[in-house]
C-alpha cells in the first residue's frame, strides 16, 4: 500500500494493487508490487525518481500499453485492465495523450499535421479539426511553423509540436516521459509552461514522470518513486 491517495470523489485516474515484473537469466526482478494512486481531475501531478526506478513502467501500465501481472488501472469509468488490447488501443486515441522525451514526431508530416494526427486516428480530421491544429500551434507559438518538418524546427519547436498533439484531441488523461529531458533549462521551462497552460485551460489530467526538479513548481501533487513505492512529498503548489 503506497501513501498517494488524492481524492477518490473526484478521482480521474484510480490505480489499485498494480505489480509488475520482469525476468531475466531465469530470475524474477520486481519493479513494484501493491502500488496505489488516485490522482484528481484537472490535477498536475508529478513522479519524481532516478532513472530506473520503473517510471516507464508505470506510465505504460496506466496507459494500457503494458499489462500488469496483478492490479487494476481505472481512468475514468473504464477499468483499462479490463479491456482487450484492441479496446485499450480504441480507449487512448480518444482519452489519453502523451508526450515523450525523444518528441516521437512523424518525420514526413509537418508539425500541423503531427498536430492533426490524434484527431485523425480518432476519426475526426475535417475543417475544424485543421482550424485547432493551427490555434494549438499559435498557442504554443508555433502559428508560422506549421508548414515546416521536423527536421526543420529546434528541440525545443519539436516538443512544443508533441505537447500541441498531446492535447489535440482534448484528452482527460496526458503521460508525460521526462519531457524535458532533451532540452536545456530555459527551453524546458518554456515547454512546461506552455503544457501546464493548456492541460489547465482543458481540465485535463497531467501525470508527468521525471528527475527533472525544475517540474516542481508547476505541479499540484509530487509524489516520490524509490524502492517501487510511491510517497507524497513537498514541493508542488498543493492539491485544491
């Protein structure tokens, strides 16, 4: 049992009893066992811990990606450890966006149509979809690089791109995977402050994992992964 509770009234995401495991030259490694987490909506939380420590993991268990050897993850009124693969895959192309350390963009799209790409994966890629992509680029001050590919932007453009695509499709869940950690410090901060901007202008759950404390002061919950347990630590803004 992990001391992370949140607010179960008003919980987004809800993880009960999650173990994971790998084995390896014939031996068992556990990466956690028993692990609890409630986190609220609208809440920007944060996983601080080593590389290592099983954030990945976690992130993939909560994303319906991986399995989990025992546990529940529940986003929402859908139990995603109840699902087929084909209805966890379904479930995040319309719910859950992520962005991810290597920006993950699609070389042969221009950054308006990395933007456009969850919305056409959910079915949806008409004019008004088109019209988001580009307001999601001119919030992330991107307007007059729509065209570009990303071979042509900065690290810190190409990731700015991935946070606009996180939110395309207006997810109520977001996994960041240390998205800052390919970028310098100021380009990093800009990053986060343009992604905690629009989850919150969206009510959309953050769930950031990280070593990078510069993450702190924009977060709601902190919550420290060592040892495969998860603790409630300062340093966040604190949960409302």
């Amino acid at each position: 049992m992990d001391a992370a509770p949140g607010n179960a009234n008003d919980a987004l995401l809800r993880v009960r009893g999650l173990s994971k495991a790998y084995r390896e030259a014939g031996r068992e490694h556990t990466i956690f066992e028993g692990l609890d987490l409630t986190i609220s909506e609208g809440t920007f939380a944060v996983v601080m811990g080593r590389s290592g420590a099983g954030k990945s993991t976690l992130l993939n268990l909560i994303s319906g990606i991986d399995r989990p050897d025992a546990g529940t993850v529940t986003v929402g009124a859908a139990e995603l450890t109840a699902l087929s693969d084909k209805e966890r895959t379904r479930f995040r192309r319309r719910h859950v966006g992520f962005v991810f350390q290597a920006f993950n963009l699609i070389p042969t799209l221009t950054a308006a149509e990395n933007v456009l790409l969850p919305l056409e994966l959910s079915g949806a890629a008409g004019d008004a979809e088109r019209k988001r992509a580009h307001r999601l680029l001119g919030a992330v001050d991107l307007e007059d690089r729509a065209d570009s590919f990303p071979d042509r932007l900065s690290g810190g453009e190409q990731q700015r791109v991935a946070v606009a695509r996180a939110l395309a499709h207006r997810p109520r869940l977001v996994l960041a995977d240390e998205p800052t950690g390919n970028l310098d410090y100021d380009t990093g901060e800009q990053v986060l402050s343009v992604l905690a901007q629009l989850a919150s202008e969206q009510n959309t759950t953050l769930l950031v994992a990280t070593h990078d404390r510069a993450v702190l002061p924009y977060a709601d919950r902190v919550l420290d992964f060592e040892g495969g347990h998860l603790s409630e630590k300062d340093g966040g803004r604190g949960e409302g």
